[in-house]
C-alpha cells in the first residue's frame, strides 16, 4: 500500500479486507469480515506495503495464529457535502 507522502494518511479512516494468506502456516486465514480502521501513526522505512493493525482489527478479519496476511484497503474520503471513497491497495 502507498498512501504518497511519509505521514499522509494519518487520521484517515480506512476500511480493510483480508484477501489471502502470505505463508503455508495458515492457507486459509481470512474471517471473510472488513475492519474500519483509524490511521494513527506511519510505518518507518523498510515496511513498504505494509498495515500495522491492532490486535483487535487484525482479529477481525483474519485468524491471529496468521501473523501476516495480504490485504485490500479501502480509504474512505470524507467530503464537507458527500462520501466518497477511494481505492488503493
């Protein structure tokens, strides 16, 4: 995921979905739920592509024993006079 400029995304809302499985360990990790989550922080260089979620999130929509699992995100983008979303993976 590339969300541009370092610190660009904190404070959005996003809404997050396991797509799949990164190792053998789990073939089948995803709940089949979405998460909606609050960009709080950044992740320092060397993590490109990568979501941070809490415990609870990560519960949400994959098996915790996954440790890791490959995502979709779904930025929602609020407008003053309208909701409208945009996609990004």
């Amino acid at each position: 995921m590339n969300f541009g400029k370092v610190g660009a995304a904190c404070g959005r809302t996003s809404l997050v979905t396991c797509t799949g499985a990164t190792n053998l360990g789990d073939p089948h990790p995803c709940t089949g739920a979405s998460v909606v989550v609050t960009i709080v922080d950044y992740c320092p260089s060397g993590c490109r592509g990568t979501i941070d979620l809490s415990q609870e999130a990560f519960a949400a929509i994959a098996h915790l024993e996954a440790g890791k699992v490959c995502t979709s995100t779904l930025i929602l983008i609020h407008d003053l006079d309208d909701c409208s979303l945009w996609f990004r993976s």
